[in-house]
C-alpha cells in the first residue's frame, strides 16, 4: 500500500494533458498543444558545444554537494551575494522539494498566492502541511501585504512565492514584494521564493529576494536557456538556511551533472547569455501581443507581464470541449488553486505558425457557441 502522503496526491494536470495529447496524436488526430511550458527554442548551440568539450574532458562525475565553486561564483556576482550562499541542484523542482522539506513543519500552515504552480500544493501535501490560499483573481493576480497579513499567524511555517507568476505571468516589483517578505519575516516564516522566470518579463522588472535573510530563493537555467532537459537550477539563501536544504539535497539530488555545470558558468562568465535572452523575450513579447489581441475579445484575462502563459476566465469544461471539438489543449484552472475551475492556462511558448492556428480555432469554436 503507498504511504498516505504519496495516496493523497494525484497525477500533475499538466503530465495528463500531454499525455492526452500524446494519444490523441497516435490515433491521427492533430492536435495543437498549449499545455506544456517549455520553451520552443533550442538550448543556445554554444552551450551544448562547451557541454561537449566539457565531456571530453572528463566532466562525467560527481561535483561537491554544493555545486562547482565557478558556476556559484558567476550565479553570486550576477545576484549581489556570496558564492558561499549559493548552492547548484538538479533543476528547481529538486530545489523546491529541498527547501520543502527543510522548512514546511509537519502539521503547520503554508501561505501561496493563488493562482499558483500546481506543484507548490503537492510539496505541501508531501510535507504533511496545510495549504492556506491568499486568491489574487480581484488584483490582476497581485499579492497584496493586506491579504498576507489576513493569512499569517504562528502556526505558519514557511510562504511561498511565485514572480514572475505560472500560470499569470503576474510582475511584483521590488517594493512590493519587500513588503511581502517584511510581513513573513514578522511572523518568522521563511520565504521560498521561486523566480525561475526572472528573466522573461516585459515591461515592469521583477523584484528579488536574494540576499535577504529569511528568504530561499530558488531559481534555474531550464526556461531562461531553453535547457528544460539538462536539469541546472540553483538556490540562493543565507548559510543557515543553505546548510538545512543540504542535508536533504546530498540525498535526493546530489548533484547537477558537472559538465552541464562548466558550461553553463563559461557562457554566464563569458555574457554570451544577454543576447539569448533578450531574442527570446523579444520573440515571447510578440506572441504574448498576439494572442491578447485576439482573444481578449472572447475572454477576460490580465496581460502577462513576464513568463509565457495567459491566463484567462472562460466556463467550466471549455478545456474539455475545446480539445475535443478543435483540437486545441489547453491547461484547466483547476490545479492552480480554489475557484478556478472556469479558467484555463494557455502557453505561449511556441511557434507563431502553431499559436496562429490555434487562435483561428478559438475563435471559430467561441463564435459557433455564441450562435448557438
């Protein structure tokens, strides 16, 4: 029999949808996908020929627990901390489950903005903690210090963040979310703040956690260098902190492949990155306008200000239609938290051709509804 912390989580929404996808495919159906969020791009070629180099070299082993002291440093320096308060992990999704583990007490509460990464609800369950929901659906999907200040109490352990937002693409500058951390620290819960898409904004920059006392920040190369496979992520906390995350990390991660590590610190130390970057935002800038412009007609959503999703209010059971109908899978707002079941999550990180399509689709399926 599984343990009741496994019993009690159910498969990630997002895996079944591509699985659905997967399926439908096989049986000869087309179908566009705007479910998952990866990046269309390929991992930047200087990276994988560094990767290379690197695997010649006989980068094929194990690094320290904590990461190749050249990788912290340039992640130090390009966040204003020391490398000693840097840590490399395979992938933020290991650094979310560490840093879960070491600072959600079992039976206590954890505060998230919902909506919110449907992942941050089976770390608390896995934790045996309670999830306190803070809705941000009547502030354009912003946390407001009033609403935290509603939710924390003693019995909260730790508050999780989420800016840029999956699946809202919602922007907290950095006073606004100094003021968040400022409520936290009061009340002595710890901040997991998880700012894998501080790289993917447009128009409004995201404020950062790193450097602050109580806070664990959490971050990756998968969405910024379209590396979603290479499994790079990092966390920046003070030693304290860093220390409790490792003796869960030397177990569960060990260790990100190592020559995945050198090249990723000889293209960061080298600034071959910025111009990556900024084509790829570029690019999500474009599609993110688009499919606003089209569909804002049809949907009431709040225009993305970093990551790649809309997400946008319809009905309950439009995904499931719409799939079946159009061929067009989307993510339900189910998963992402209480009150969401009429929304849905669209991804924009893919190709024009493919969100052009499927847009025509929408809209065909809307106006067919619309006339009964």
């Amino acid at each position: 029999m599984p343990a009741r912390r496994v019993s009690e989580i159910s498969t990630s929404m997002i895996r079944r949808m591509f699985e659905i996808v997967e399926r439908a495919k096989k049986e000869g159906r087309e179908v566009i996908n705007l479910s998952i969020g990866e990046p269309d791009f390929d991992t930047p070629p200087e990276i994988i020929e560094l990767a290379y180099e690197y695997m010649n070299k006989g980068y094929t082993h194990y690094t320290s627990n904590m990461g190749l002291e050249e990788l912290r440093e340039v992640i130090a320096e390009r966040y204003g901390v020391e490398s000693s308060e840097v840590m490399i992990t395979v992938g933020a999704s290991e650094a979310l489950l560490n840093a879960s583990l070491a600072f959600m007490e079992e039976g206590s509460k954890v505060v998230l903005h919902t909506p919110s990464f449907l992942s941050y609800f089976t770390y608390v369950k896995l934790c045996s903690a309670r999830p306190v929901e803070v809705n941000t659906s009547d502030s354009n999907f912003l946390l407001q210090s009033e609403a935290v200040e509603g939710a924390m109490d003693s019995s909260v352990s730790a508050l999780i963040l989420n800016f840029p937002t999956n699946p809202s693409g919602a922007v907290m500058g950095q006073r606004e979310i100094d003021e968040v951390y400022k409520i936290a620290e009061d009340h002595n819960a710890v901040v997991i703040s998880d700012e894998v898409y501080d790289r993917i904004y447009y128009d409004k920059k995201p404020g950062t956690l790193a450097g602050k006392e109580n806070a664990v920040v959490i971050n990756a190369f998968s969405k910024t260098f379209a590396m979603t496979g290479w499994r790079i992520g990092f966390v920046i906390a003070e030693k304290s902190l860093l220390d409790q995350m490792l003796k869960v990390h030397q177990v569960n991660g060990v260790c990100a492949p190592a020559f995945a590590q050198k090249a990723v610190a000889e293209y960061l130390a080298d600034g071959k990155d910025r111009e990556f970057v900024r084509d790829m935002v570029d690019e999500f800038r474009r599609r993110r306008d688009f499919v606003v412009r089209r569909l804002g007609k049809y949907f009431d959503l709040a225009v993305p200000e970093g990551a790649f999703y809309v997400f946008a209010k319809a009905y309950e059971g439009f995904v499931e239609e719409l799939l079946m109908e159009k061929g067009v899978a989307l993510t339900p707002g189910t998963p992402f938290g209480s009150g969401f079941d009429d929304y849905f999550r669209l991804s924009y990180a893919t190709s024009m051709e493919n969100l052009k399509k499927a847009v025509e689709r929408i809209e065909e399926f809307m106006e067919e509804r619309a006339k009964g």
